[in-house]
C-alpha cells in the first residue's frame, strides 16, 4: 500500500507505521531492519495499522530522518503553551511542586529544551512522549500517558508576579536568607501550597530583581540627600571578611523638617595597602559618585593612625573637612590603659571566668547551683550553712551565664566582673558541691576551681571596679545612639565621667582602684584638654546645656562668638531663609501647634539679638523628657539663624559605631555558607537592607 504525507510529496511505503522507543520518533515499518529493544513493557513499542487500531504483534521498527509534520516538539508535553499574550509555563512537577518558570511566547524551543534539560535532567531521549499515535488525512492525533502530573493553572499577570517578587527580595535581605532558599525543595513545596499562581525566580533572576532593587534605591537616596539637606556628616571604618578588606562609609543629615537621617553610601573592598592616601582616594571618589562636593563637613571614625592621616588628606581631593575622633572608642582607650595597672589581678579574674566559660559541665553545673540558690533549698542535701554562701542582698530571679571576656569589644571587662559577681554565690556553692563528689574528676574540679575562687579583699576590688566602670559603660552606649542627636551630649558626658574618677577616688579603699582611676584620670586629660569650638556649638545647641557650665570662660566666649558674627553677617544680607517646613503627615503634639500658631505668633518689636533671645531662655533639665530636634522643629522660626546652625551641628554623629553595627550586619552576611560572595552582591544586599527605611515619603 501507498500513503502520501504532506510536505515536500515525501513517500512514505510502508504497511504499519510504528514508534520506536529508542529513539522517540515515528516511521515506517522496515522488515529489512530487525532492532530489538531492551525494554521490557510491551507496550513501549506500539504500531498502528491502516485502521488505526493499535497491533502490538510487531516490535520492530525503522526511523524517518524528519518527524513528520504534525508531529509537535517533545518540549510541548512539558511547556504549557500561553493563549492570547500569556507567557509560557512549565508544569514539570517534582515533589508535587510545580516549576512554574515563565517563557515568552516567542521562546525557542531549543531554549525551552535547555530549560529542561539543565533544571529538571529531561532531554528527548529520557523525555515521556505518546505512547498511541493515529496518522489519519495526514495529521497525527496523539493520546499521552505521562507519569508526571499537571495542574491547569493561570499565572499572574506581569505586574501582579513583579509585586510579590519584590516582597521576596525585601524578605531574603532583611532576614539575611542565602539565595539557595528559593530553590529548596521543602520551601517551593511550601510556597506551591499557599499561592499555586506565583511563580518562584530563579537565581539568577533573583540576583536580578536585587541589582534593579537597588538601583531605585540609589536613585531614591540621590533625590533625598539633594531635597533635603544643606550638610552631611560621615563615619566610616574598614574590616575584614574571609581576606577580602571592606571599607563601609554612612552618612548622617538633617532635613528641613528637623528629622535625623542616617543612609549607607557603600561598602565595597578596598585594596592593599591601607594607607592614608588611599583611603582618602576612596572616600573622595565615594563623595564625588553622590555629587557631594562642598556638603561634607564632619568626618568620624577612630583612632587608627592611617584613618586620622585618610582626614587630613581629603583636603588634596577638595573636601575641606573637620575631624572627629569617635568618642566610644577614645574613652575605652583611656579605660584599657587604666585596667593596664592591675593586669595581675586580672589575670587571676580571668582564670576564674575561664573555668566557668570554658567547659559545657561547668556551665550546667552552676546553672544548677542558682536554681537551688534562688529555691533556697540547701540543707537537705549538702551539709553547711547557707548563709555562708548566700549572699542575702543577691537575687537569683534569672539564671546568669558567664562570659568571654573579648578584648576587642568595648565593656568586655566590666560585663565579666558584673557576672562573676552575680554568680558569687552560685560559684561557691558549686565548688562544695564538686568536691563532694565521689568521682575523682569531679572532685579534682572542685579543688581546682577552689583555688581559683577570689577571696574577699579581691571581691573587694571586683566591687569597686563596678563602681568604677559603669559610668563609663553608661556613656559608651549612650554615645552609640543613632536615633537621636549625640555630638551635643559628648562633652558634658566627658565631664561628667572626670567628675566621677574624682569622686570615685576618695570613696574606694582598694590601692589598686585607686590607682586605675589615676591612670584613666591622666589618659582622658591627654586626649579631651581641647574639645574643639565643633562639639561646643551642637551642646550650646542642646538647650539642656546651652549654659556651657562644664567647660571655661574663654570657651564658652568662643562659641557666643561664633554666633555674634554668623547672626551680624545674616542681618547684612538681610533676612536668613526661613527653614520653616511644615509636615502635614506629622500627628505629633508640637506638630499640630507648629500647624495652628508656628506662622501667625507675633513676636513684639525687641532690640535683643537672636542670640540674646537664645540666652535668656531657662535651661532644660537632664531629666524631662526633651527632644533637641523636636524643640527646633517648633521654634525655628523665631531663631532662624541658630535653626540653621541646628541642623548642622546636630547630625554629627559622636561616634562611628553606625560603622560598626554596619560590619554586624555584614558578618551575618558573609558566613561559612555564604563566603563566596563577590564584594558586588555584598554591597547591594547590606545597601538594601540598611538603606530599608528610605521611602518615598522621606522626599
């Protein structure tokens, strides 16, 4: 018989047309070629008669070199084909979770196959195609049998897949969330489950969706720092990741509405070697991408030789600068070098702390020994008087562990000495307990720990090195505030801890404490003799200190000075501009009377100066609940040359703990399973979370 099949007048004889499993085609039958199959279901090697009735007599076949027209791409039976402008989809499932990918409708179907083949192992060969197929006038009619399951579902239209796709990129880069997330199976399986329509991206997609994240976020910052600021204040601070140095630069302003701003402009490797040059080279080229020329006015980092040189050598960049030493970190110098003097004692605290931190027993032990301490129920089972180990003014109301003592971390001392003397009690009850213990190593503990037990006149020290420190403790986080302005407490903070070594040297006993508060005494007199007339203007700023009652006659003649002439060359050219900005979104209390009387007071003809004005107003005691920013926000306008000076003065950060809490971040960044990361992808993940806050209502 003779059959004709459309296209190209091809002629095809043959009796039976069969499908060969092995090479997944269709053809005629050829008795000349005899090609056995290994496989062993008869039903993997089927032919069709005239009738087109199925005859499974007959298991050899032979191949056409073309599929026969008709005959659509083996991809199809996996790619869900989109009508009326629709993408494609594949419906491969695995573990009952739908790939999902999206294709255009004009994709290829050699991509559609390379999709297949590198995501999911399918090729053509191990591809499940038709197992019936019925060639009638020309056209093949094919019925499927394929072991993976499709559901019909329509996927979401373009903007609605690009909205959820964006609240997946702000979920992996707030939560810190590696890449591979989107590709666990258990985590598709769960998204599969709650919206069937949304398709996950893939990698690379979604490293794409980060990069065009940030680029908006860039934009946003550029739009703000030019709308919204008149200066800008920087700290920066260098650290190091799997052998790869980073630089990490913030930036911190006010703006017209007298709302503290904080945003990260980069971080980004920096190469060998730091010196000073290069770091400067660095920040001027960071500066000149943000168009800031001429809007710097304050650089804070610490103490580093080659940072301090880095200052001083913007200046060959044209970035006139002044520098800020940071004052957390000054302070705990001076601190460090005092604890110098008793390094013996120390060392004998440390060894104590050791035995505790070090071994997991030890930490259960006297995790065991407060419980019993705060039920008090002693007696019944050790034999001694509780009162001996008890102390009466102690309260085991939570469970104390001790801690390393890290040199690199501010306070790390004074939280050691806080805890051991917490768990005073709990120690020495701990170590009767050991040695009453029949099994030698644990009896052996015992009579170690016993040696190392301080004995009273040390728990002395350890009580007035408490007493000592804890002012320093205090000011050292208060300086690390970022939500409030901090450059105007810094001064009267360091007076008040000069202060406190004076008085705290005539109530302590201890030579040794007497002695580290000398040698503190003398390091903070040798790094704050000078305060600079710069942190003096934000305290005279601070209406809680306006009065500069902490530092001399001639300093504070200085900084009223400084504002004598500011206020003279204003009146010369006239008016100041009026930085008054109302925020109709504000609800606050002050808000609301900025809204009804901020521009209608009158303010009676007076021949006082601004500054005069200034003076007379009563000062603000430490202790009401005052806010500078707030303050400036309601009075600008009746001190227009001073509020201008506020927002200037006041976002100088005291400190460049922002870079520090910035590397925090970044070391939850780049772990063990995620030290592969470019410095790119670390710059646009930590730009993105860090820079989270900025919105278009901050325009």
């Amino acid at each position: 018989m003779k059959r004709t099949l459309k296209g190209k007048n091809k002629e095809i004889f043959a009796k039976k047309i069969t499908y060969n499993p092995i090479t997944k085609k269709f053809g005629p039958e050829d008795d000349s070629s005899n090609i056995e199959t290994e496989l062993s279901d008869p039903e993997d090697n089927i032919t069709v008669n005239d009738s087109g009735q199925s005859d499974e007599s007959n298991s050899n076949s032979t191949y056409p070199a073309k599929r026969p027209k008709g005959v659509k791409s083996w991809v199809w039976h996996y790619i869900q084909k989109g009508n009326h402008g629709e993408k494609n989809k594949c419906l491969v499932k695995k573990n009952d979770i739908i790939c999902g990918r999206l294709f255009k409708t004009k994709t290829s179907t050699d991509n559609l196959a390379n999709h297949l083949r590198t995501e999911h192992q399918i090729n053509e060969k191990t591809a499940q195609l038709p197992k019936l197929a019925d060639i009638s006038t020309g056209k093949v009619s094919i019925q499927t049998t394929i072991p993976v399951s499709f559901d019909t579902v329509r996927p979401y239209d373009d903007g609605t897949q690009n909205d959820i796709d964006k609240d997946l990129v702000d979920w992996i880069v707030d939560d810190l969330q590696p890449f591979t997330t989107i590709v666990n199976e258990k985590f598709r399986h769960l998204i599969s489950h709650l919206n069937k329509r949304y398709a996950l991206p893939s990698i690379s997609k979604l490293k794409g969706l980060i990069f065009n994240n940030v680029q908006e976020k860039q934009q946003l910052l550029a739009q703000l720092l030019h709308d919204s600021m008149i200066s800008t204040n920087f700290t920066t601070d260098e650290w190091t990741a799997y052998h790869r140095p980073y630089i990490g630069i913030t930036i911190h302003w006010i703006s017209a509405n007298f709302e503290l701003h904080q945003a990260l402009l980069t971080i980004e490797e920096i190469p060998y070697p730091h010196t000073g040059w290069n770091i400067a080279q660095k920040l001027a080229k960071t500066f000149d991408n943000w168009g800031l020329n001429n809007r710097i006015f304050v650089g804070v980092s610490d103490n580093a030789a080659n940072v301090t040189k880095a200052m001083s050598d913007l200046a060959e960049f044209e970035y006139e600068i002044k520098h800020i030493r940071c004052a957390a970190h000054t302070i705990q110098l001076s601190v460090k070098k005092g604890l110098e003097v008793i390094k013996e004692f120390l060392s004998q605290v440390s060894k104590l702390n050791n035995f505790l931190v070090n071994k997991d027993k030890h930490r259960e032990s006297l995790r065991k020994m407060q419980e019993i301490c705060h039920s008090k129920t002693i007696l019944e089972p050790l034999s001694f008087d509780d009162n001996e180990l008890i102390d009466q003014n102690q309260s085991f109301n939570h469970i104390v562990e001790p801690i390393r003592d890290v040199i690199t971390r501010w306070n790390s001392t004074f939280k050691v000495l806080c805890h051991l003397n917490e768990l005073k009690a709990a120690i020495k009850l701990l170590i009767t307990t050991l040695k009453s213990e029949s099994v030698k190593d644990y009896h052996d503990d015992g009579i170690l720990l016993e040696s190392l037990f301080l004995n009273d006149d040390q728990w002395n020290i350890v009580d007035e090195l408490i007493i000592l420190l804890k002012n320093f403790a205090a000011a050292t986080e208060i300086f690390g505030g970022s939500n409030y302005p901090t450059l105007s407490l810094t001064y009267p903070i360091i007076s008040n801890l000069f202060q406190h070594l004076t008085l705290t040297k005539r109530k302590v006993k201890s030579s040794e404490v007497i002695n580290v508060c000398d040698e503190i005494y003398l390091s903070m007199e040798e790094k704050w003799t000078d305060p600079g007339v710069t942190g003096l203007i934000a305290s005279f700023l601070d209406l809680r200190f306006k009065d500069l009652t902490f530092v001399t006659t001639s300093q504070r003649r200085e900084v009223h000075t400084h504002f004598k002439n500011l206020i003279s060359k204003n009146q010369q050219n006239q008016q100041p501009e009026n930085f008054l900005e109302s925020s109709s979104s504000s609800t606050s209390k002050s808000s609301a009377l900025l809204l009804l009387f901020g521009n209608t007071q009158i303010v009676k003809p007076t021949n006082k100066s601004e500054l005069d004005k200034y003076l007379e107003l009563p000062a603000v005691s430490i202790f009401e609940n005052y806010d500078p920013l707030e303050w400036w926000k309601v009075n600008q306008n009746l001190y227009p040359t001073l509020a201008h000076q506020a927002r200037i003065y006041l976002a100088i950060p005291s400190t460049s703990v922002p870079c520090e809490r910035l590397f925090s971040v970044a070391g939850n960044t780049i772990t063990d399973r995620r030290n592969r990361l470019v410095p790119s992808t670390v710059y646009n993940l930590l730009f993105l979370k860090e820079n989270s806050h900025l919105t278009n209502n901050n325009i």
